[in-house]
C-alpha cells in the first residue's frame, strides 16, 4: 500500500472523540503501519461516518452494514 495513502488515512483516523483517537491508535501499531488495499477501502469508508455513528460500531452498540465493515469493526474492537 502506498505510504501516502496510509499517512492520509491515519491522518483521517484522528477524531473528535478521545475513546476513538485511543482505538485508532492500538489499531496503527498493532498494524505496523500496514494496510492492504482492500481493507484500506474499508477503513476509508468507515472514516467518512460521524463519530458518534462510528462509536457506536466499535463500542458495539450498532451493526456494520456488511461483511467487510463488520471485520475491521471487530479487528478495531480487539485492539
């Protein structure tokens, strides 16, 4: 994956809310900084959410909308 996009997506990971800049976090250096394509365009999507919608993922009080979603959803949740 190119290194500008990841910065650009590590960029857009830093929210509004503490609780989400902490999982954020954990879930760049428990990735090493990597991300393969497909799960960066997942990633992508998730970050266009609002924050509170996106907390309500990771803290599991709302469902993905499909399969894709909820696997970065629960890698987020086991960082």
């Amino acid at each position: 994956m190119d290194a500008v996009v990841i910065e650009r997506l590590k960029w857009r990971s830093r929210r509004g809310l503490l609780e989400l800049d902490l999982v954020f976090q954990r879930y760049w250096i428990a990735n090493d900084g990597t991300l393969g394509p497909e799960e960066a365009k997942v990633l992508e999507r998730l970050l266009r959410l609002p924050d509170n919608d996106l907390l309500d993922l990771v803290m599991g009080r709302a469902t993905a909308r499909d399969a894709a979603d909820a696997a970065l959803v629960e890698k987020l949740k086991a960082v």
